[in-house]
C-alpha cells in the first residue's frame, strides 16, 4: 500500500490491484512449486544419506531460480532494447 500512495502519478486502485495480486499469484506458485521441487528431490535422491532435508532443497533451487531468472530477464530485456532501438 506504501508503494501505490509514494508513486506518482498515481494508478487506479483497480489496476493497481491487478497488478500487486499478480505478482502475489506470482510469488506463491512459485513458492509451492519450490516446495514440490524440494519434496520430490529429498526422497528422490535419498537426502538421508546426504545428510540434507527439504530445507536444503529448497534453498538451493531458490538461490538457481533467482539466478537464472534474473539474468534471463536482464539478457531478454537488452535484446528488446536494441530491437527498440533499430525500429
């Protein structure tokens, strides 16, 4: 709520509602797709005898989401830019 009201100029409250539950959709399917990931890893590759639970998973798969997320968005954001660019 902080955002919409510092933000200028100011968006409707319907869309910005759209846009804040979307990035809330966003934010839990990724989360429960990471705690599927972590479940299906730990019993799939016997975390037991790594000594690792589903934590460890977890943390891992999102420190690489993250990672390639981020850098898949910054390389596709500069190829749109020199396409902006030339047309």
């Amino acid at each position: 709520f902080a955002k919409r009201y510092m933000e200028s100029p100011r968006r409707p409250f319907v869309v910005w509602g759209f846009d804040a539950s979307k990035q809330a959709v966003a934010g839990m399917t990724v989360h429960i797709l990471n705690i599927g990931i972590a479940e299906y890893l730990t019993h799939a590759v016997g975390a037991a005898a790594l000594k690792s639970d589903e934590c460890d998973f977890y943390f891992v798969n999102f420190v690489i989401d993250i990672f390639v997320g981020v850098t898949a968005t910054y390389l596709l954001l500069a190829i749109v830019g020199v396409f902006a660019e030339k047309f």
